[in-house]
C-alpha cells in the first residue's frame, strides 16, 4: 500500500521546521561526517551497519531528526520532547512528516524520508520502516533524490542563470527546485498526483516562490509555452512487461526519453538545451545519437545533439545482470537475449543528453564523448560551447595563428606485431583521460607531430615543419591540416593558448 502524503500546511508550519533544520546544521556534510559515509546514498542508509548508526544515538536534536527523517528509526516521545522544541513537534505533525505509533503512541516515527540536498530540503517517500523491515514497492512511488544517478544528473545541470528552467518528470521536484536558485522562473512537471504532492511540498518547505508545480504527461499542462532549458531524468530500465511508473522505460528503456525529444520543437527556445540523464542504445544500424537525431525529424536541422556517456554495458552483460538482480534464473536471461536481438540493441549506454536548438542559421554538430571520472560540468559546457561556435561561419578563420598544447595526459600506445623474425610498431592508439575518456587510431608520424604542440609554435609553422619533415605531402592545404587540429581540441588531445580551454590545462 502507498505510504501516507505530506500535507501542504500552514507557511508559518513550514518556516517554523525550516527554520529548525538550519539551526541544527542538518546539512549532508555534518550527516555524512557522523554516520561515516562519502555521500548520502539511500541504499548505502538503508543497509548502514547498527555501528555506524551508533554514532547518531545521542541525544541532541540533530541526532533525533537524524535518525527519524533520515534513518527512519523509532524516536521516544521522551527525547523528542527534550530535544526538539514543542511548535517544532507540532509543525512536524501538522504537515504529516511524523506519527506515533499504533502500538506505542510513546514513539515517533516518520511518515516520509527528509533530507538535505545543496543547502536545500526535500522529502520523498521513505525507502525503510521504522521497525527496519523494507518498504512494500506501489506503482507511484516517489523515489528519494539520494542515489548515485540522481546526483550524476544535478551534476551536469548548469547553474548559470536562465529565464524559464522545466523539469519534466520531475518527481520530487529536486532539478526544478535547485534550479529555482539560478532561474527566473522555474517549473516541476510530473505525470502523477502523489509527485506533484510531493514537489508542491519541498517548494513550501524550502520558501521558494518562482516555482510552478504541475501535473500532467511531460509537456502537457504547459501547453505551447517554450523554456530556455528543459531537464529530465524520466524512468528509463527497459522492462520485459511493465512495471512500476518510476521503473517503467519501455521494451528498450528509451520510451519517455524519445518523447521529450521529440516535444523539443515546441517547447525549447532557440538557443536553449536540454538536458536528460537518461539510457540509450546503439543497434546495428545507428548509434543512439544518430537515432535522437531521427526522433527531431523533418526539425533535425534545428538541433545539435550531444551524449555524454558515463557507463556502457554490452547488451548480453545486461541481458545476464538483470536475471542475478531479480533472482529469475537462465530462463530471464534466455528472454532478454532474445528480446534485445529483436531490437538489434548491441550496447547499452548511460549519460547525459543533451540536445541544443540553434540560435542562428548554421550547420549542426552530433557528438559523442565519454565522461572520466574526473570530468565536470565546466568541461561538458566547454565542449558544447566550442562546438558551437565552431559550426558558426568563419570560425576558423585566424585560426593557424594560435599555438596549440597537448593535453598532460596524453598518451599513444603502440601495438607491435612479429613479422618476418622482426618485432616492428603496427597499429598506434592516442588516448587521453582528460577533460573526456578519449581514443582514436593514429599514423605514427603523428605522435612526432603532436609532440610539437607545446605552446611556443602557431598551427602555421607546425604545417610547415610537418612538410619539411616529410609528415604530410607538401600540397596538403594549410585549412584542411587547420580543420584535422580543431578536431584534436574538440576531442580534448590539444588546448590552445588563447582560448579557454578546460580547467586542467589552465
């Protein structure tokens, strides 16, 4: 059965508990540093040792809402009363975050999870009883926004200001609400009522006035009114049958995600992006950025498309994962296969997409790139703004007087084959694990080319000395060599000195 709402008070109830939360320093530095954990993860909470747990039973208030909200442990009304002031306790019960108990009204428990997310507040459906059995799983629940997908999606949303931010199955309003802080005005969109509860809330709770809740399918209730960014991050697990509605992604995981896409011409403003983390997959006859660019249609000339890979797996790993996850046996496994096949799915990929509308009449750009473990947000932004403005008329124009630098973790890797009782370099492999996880095949004088790339020689005399070097024929046009450098930069093997360039080269 569904766990019970929060009920949308009194303004006074919520900046009463508001007000408390900041006082007490509940923020997920201080939570984290007391259960002795890297970062808040609801399944890391919901299986923490009875050890680390420990380290939050003394009394004090932080401790007690502590271990009610987050922990979803029993509290006594003896220490609530003790350590939590009394319109505290009232405002808590009033907007239905806490209840005592059935079978002893001497405790509290609570009714939903609430934590911190980036100073800000947030309640979700709770992922544990108070009596530590698990949650019994309902089609809507509202999952909480401490998992390690969720955050990757926060991370990878800009923060720069904008007019009109959407999200759009929202859930619990966590992008629409972090968003609020940077945006003009900004909407929550989900398809189900217990959402839309949900998100109303945390907008109460946190005091935010520029955020507009509502529910209906994606775009829907927002009718023909465009945004200048759009955020998702819709249910996307491919599912042999359907499941529950935050699971649910379709029969190959990307059913909502190519409904958004194809709401872009709609609803996106020149000019502005959306970003989904989301699921893609590459098939035998195109790559899942290829296929969004189908999706846009007779639009795709409008739309740069971006995809930020941060995992693959290949589609039989995924086929055997899903069976160990769900305990199903060889038979589930025998049925993903076959399903997937159907499909022509090769791999599976997680990321961000992203998909610009152009502002003015220019070619578009597809790409792709995979994420490092190191790669931030001031490194995608970097590379769907050179991208940009390297479609632009011109763009390269001046562009052999700037002096190019490797990148410090560049690498090439030659692969040695035996031939005729001689051990002779045959295949060469350029790779880089920064700003992006990068490879290519190259030719060898290649390597001896980019090693003239240190800052001190223009795109014009590296050309030359390649000529005189016999690297390149000597009729090899200055704009074509121009156009393969800009390829490296783009790529993240080269920076130049006089533009900005992402942050471990600077």
């Amino acid at each position: 059965m569904p766990l019970p709402l929060p009920i949308l008070g009194e303004r006074s109830q919520f900046e009463c508990l508001r007000h408390f939360l900041d006082k007490v320093g509940y923020r997920d530095g201080e939570l984290c540093r007391r259960l002795g954990l890297d970062s808040l993860d609801y399944l890391e909470l919901a299986t923490l040792p009875e050890a680390r747990v420990a380290g939050v039973r003394d009394s004090g208030p932080f401790n007690a809402i502590t271990r009610l909200f987050l922990l979803g442990r029993f509290v006594d009304e003896g220490e609530m009363d003790a350590v939590v002031p009394s319109d505290v306790r009232a405002a808590s019960e009033a907007l239905g975050l806490v209840a005592r108990t059935a079978r002893d009204p001497a405790r509290y428990a609570s009714t939903v999870a609430l934590y911190p997310v980036e100073d800000l507040y947030f309640v979700s459906d709770r992922w544990i009883n108070p009596d530590l059995s698990p949650i019994e799983s309902f089609p809507d629940v509202v999952y909480p926004a401490l998992t390690k997908s969720t955050k990757e999606f926060l991370r990878f949303l800009p923060r720069d200001h904008c007019q009109d931010f959407l999200e759009v199955c929202a859930g619990s309003g966590i992008a629409a609400i972090v968003a609020s802080q940077s945006s003009s005005q900004s909407w929550s969109a989900d398809i189900t009522a217990r959402s839309t509860q949900f998100a109303k809330f945390n907008v109460a709770l946190n005091g935010l006035s520029n955020v507009t809740v509502v529910e209906g399918d994606l775009y829907e209730p927002l009718g023909a009114k465009a945004f200048d960014r759009i955020a998702a991050h819709p249910p996307y697990m491919p599912v042999l049958q359907p499941a529950e509605i935050y699971y649910d992604g379709g029969e190959d995981g990307e059913r909502l995600t190519r409904r958004i896409v194809e709401g872009l011409l709609l609803n996106l403003r020149p000019g502005g992006r959306l970003y989904c983390r989301t699921l893609g997959t590459d098939r035998a006859e195109h790559s899942f950025e290829r296929r969004v660019r189908k999706w846009l249609g007779q639009a795709e000339a409008e739309f740069d498309v971006a995809f930020f890979v941060s995992k693959n797996i290949e589609a039989s790993r995924f086929a055997t994962d899903s069976a160990l996850r769900k305990c199903t046996g060889p038979n589930e496994v025998s049925r993903w296969l076959t399903h997937l096949a159907r499909l022509g799915i090769k791999e599976m990929l997680t990321g961000m997409l992203v998909v610009q509308r152009r502002e003015s009449s220019r070619p578009v750009f597809t790409i792709r790139r995979s994420l490092a473990p190191t790669t931030s947000l001031e490194e995608t932004e970097w590379l769907l703004r050179w991208q940009t403005e390297m479609m632009n008329p011109g763009a390269l124009r001046g562009f052999e007087e700037f002096s190019p630098v490797a990148a410090p973790t560049l690498q090439i890797t030659a692969r040695h084959r035996l031939e005729s009782g001689q051990v002779t370099a045959s295949d060469f492999t350029l790779t880089s694990s920064f700003p992006f996880l990068m490879d290519c095949r190259i030719e060898p004088w290649m390597g001896s080319l980019l090693a003239l790339c240190d800052g001190t020689r223009t795109i014009r005399r590296i050309h030359e000395e390649s000529i005189a070097s016999q690297w390149i024929r000597p009729d090899t046009p200055i704009d074509e060599f121009v156009e393969w450098m800009q390829t490296m930069i783009s790529g993240g093997f080269l920076t130049l000195t006089e533009t900005p360039k992402p942050r471990a080269a600077q």
